[in-house]
C-alpha cells in the first residue's frame, strides 16, 4: 500500500449509494485515484459483493472495496434518508446504481440533492438509462451485454452465445460512468456548477463495437460469432504449439513479412493469397493452417523467442500464476501485495494508469465490517456524538 500518495482526487469525497458491481467499481477507480471514497452499505450483512468470487473465501470485495471507507445507513427508511442527505450535502460526487426513480422514491431525487449541494456531481448508472421507454425496467450487466450487442457476437459460430469470465458490461458501465465524473470535475472547477451523469449499462457496450453499426446500416452486415477470430483480420489468432497455445497478431503487412521470415516461409509474404491485408482476410482460414501446422512442431518457448527476434506481437495465454511470475508485471508493480484485515497479505491487481505527478495506488484496505467508519465519518464530517449514534443504531438506522 501507499499511504503517502494522496492522488489527484485527493481532495475529492465521493458518497457511494450503489450495490454489485458498476456502482462500486465506479467508486474503485476514483478511489484509487485518490477520492475519499464514503461506501454507504444497509445495515447488517452489508454490499452483497462481501459474498461475490470464486472459492471458498471470498477475496473480491476486498478489490472492489479497496480505498473506501464504510457506513452503514437504512436508505428505505425516512431517518436513513435525511441521514444520507446530510453526508451527501458534504460530497463533491454521489455515485447511485440504483433502478431509476429509487433515489426519488427515497426522497433523494438528484434535483433536490443539486439544491442543497448545487456543486454536487451524481454519476447515474442503469441498465438502460434513466428515460426511454424501457427506463423502469430492471438490467444487469449481462442484459446489457446482450442488447448492446456483444453478448451476439462472442463464442463460435455453430454454439449459442458465450459470456466473457467478467462481468465487462457492469465494468465498462462503471469506467464510462468514472469519465463523466472526471469530465464535470472539470466543467465545475470552471464554473462551480454541479450535474448528472447518465450512464446507461447497454449503452457503455454499444460504446466499444467498433464498426457494428455502420457495417450493417451501409453494408448490411450483421455481425456473427467468429470464435478465436475477427474475421477479416490475418493472422491473429491463438495456435497450438507441442505443450500448449500462442496467441499471434501480425496482420499488418510489415509484420506479417517478418512472421513469414520466422517461420522460414519468406514467399508467404508474396504469395497472391496473403500478400495484403484484404487477401489475408479472404484466405484466412488457409493461413491459420499453415501457421498452426509450423507452431504445432515448436514449444511455446520456441514460437516465442523467435516471435521476439522478429518483433512480431505474441504472447502466452496468462492465468493469475503467470501474472504473477512474470519478470514486467513484477517490474511494473502490475500486481501488488496489500495487508487485508481479513484475509493477512493478499495479492491484486494495482491501480492504473499511471500517472507520473500524482499516481493513483491502494492506500487503505476493504473495510472489514459494513459501517467500520461510523463513528469516524459521522462524527467527523455531521458532528454525532456517541449518544446520537447509539441512538440511530438502537433504531436500525445505521
């Protein structure tokens, strides 16, 4: 951890409302760029993602929790929610993931919000925005990924559709949701005024496909699954080597001349079939072949090394003990080392981008416990004493 960096939001408080995941992650990525981050969790078992992650402890609250502080706070009740006014009126960002119109419904519609606290920035998040004809519906990451339009174009082509191992919807939400933040920080240092950011889950994905919509609206192409390839790009692929796989990328026409001079085939280069770009995309299937029966005779660590005295990109398939191992990510501190309350030291993935002035980094660890900052925030930032505290809990508001 690194207690000394502040990082650029260092003088930034955000109030987190939201739940799982894009809420959340939202709050991840300007924590770890140094925000101080207040996670408003219902009082008893807390953020359902204290109990999200694979095997039998589970590890990732302790990631996406990383640089906040924790208050518990009953949002459903009238005193929980004259409770997070007064936090909120404190907050330069309010982060919400809730279905459109529960903030209203709990009194804390962001109009009023904007009126007590005109500077405020409250970065919505939802799976189809906050108006349109399908706004009251309920969305998850994955709803999004589909009517976005990824979920139809993952997987192969004679199987239904495949998901992605993470929940990229709920993430891209989260991320595109942090650039709005980012960008009215920015329009309120020259103006003092506050807005609302309206981030809808589907829309985040429609975000990242490219040239789908315009490829069919002019072409009338419908994308389909293509599995380990994007059609009409060549070669890029994963191919089988003698004790294991190897992804390639060496469409350019620079780069392949010098993946055929590795593979001592140099007239691949000017053959008819793969000497350009678009031929390479119309022969594609036939240049995986060659290139797959020439890694198949190889190791991995033969494809590899002449792959770098070639400087062609390639690479190994990483899981975590690759990433782990390896020489860069130790170098660039890719993955750290932070002491968690619960689990001792624990392995994660550091904060990124760099910066250079005012890096970002993991300064503080999960909270432990829903409302471990309670007296600390409370006291701190609305002046409750202990007697008003024990009074709020004795009556379930915190």
């Amino acid at each position: 951890m690194t207690p000394s960096n502040r990082g650029a939001l260092a003088d930034i408080r955000v109030v987190e409302l939201g739940q799982l995941i894009a809420g959340p992650f939202c709050g991840q990525l300007l924590g770890d760029m140094g925000a101080d981050v207040i996670k408003v969790e219902p009082p008893g078992a807390g953020d359902p993602m204290r109990l999200w992650g694979q095997g039998e402890e589970k590890v990732q609250w302790e990631v996406i929790a990383r640089n906040k502080r924790s208050v518990t706070c009953n949002l459903r009740i009238p005193e929980g929610q004259q409770l997070a006014r007064q936090l909120i009126a404190k907050a330069d960002v309010l982060i919400e993931n809730f279905k459109p119109g529960t903030l209203e419904k709990w009194g804390l519609a962001p109009e009023d919000l904007l009126r007590e606290n005109p500077g405020l920035i409250i970065a919505r998040m939802s799976g189809y925005g906050q108006n349109g004809p399908y706004a009251a519906r309920a969305g998850f990451g994955g709803i999004g990924e589909a009517m976005g339009g990824w979920r139809y174009i993952v997987g192969e082509p004679d199987r239904p559709p495949a998901r992605m191992g993470v929940s990229i919807g709920d993430t891209l939400c989260a991320t595109y949701g942090c650039m709005g933040v980012l960008a009215a920080l920015h329009h309120r240092e020259r103006t003092g005024e506050g807005q609302i950011i309206d981030t809808a889950l589907y829309e985040a994905v429609l975000q990242v496909m490219e040239g789908l919509v315009p490829e069919y609206d002019h072409n009338g192409v419908i994308r389909e699954r293509s599995g380990s390839i994007l059609p009409g790009i060549a070669p890029s692929n994963v191919y089988k080597c003698k004790d294991g796989m190897f992804m390639i990328g060496g469409n350019k026409d620079e780069i392949f001349a010098r993946l055929a001079k590795a593979m001592g085939q140099e007239e691949l280069a000017s053959d008819p079939r793969f000497a350009t770009h678009i031929a390479r995309g119309k022969h594609q299937r036939e240049l995986d072949e060659i290139i797959n029966h020439w890694t198949a005779q190889r190791t991995v660590a033969e494809v590899k090394q002449l792959m770098i005295d070639h400087s062609i990109p390639a690479g190994r398939l990483y899981c975590a003990p690759e990433m782990i191992e390896d020489p860069h990510f130790q170098a660039r501190k890719a993955i750290i080392e932070v002491e968690t309350k619960r689990f001792g030291k624990l392995k994660m993935q550091n904060a990124f981008p760099k910066l250079s002035k005012t890096p970002s980094g993991v300064r503080r660890p999960a909270p432990a416990i829903p409302g471990e900052h309670n007296a600390e925030i409370y006291g701190a930032l609305l002046g409750l004493d202990a007697t008003a505290l024990e009074k709020l809990n004795e009556a379930g508001v915190i």
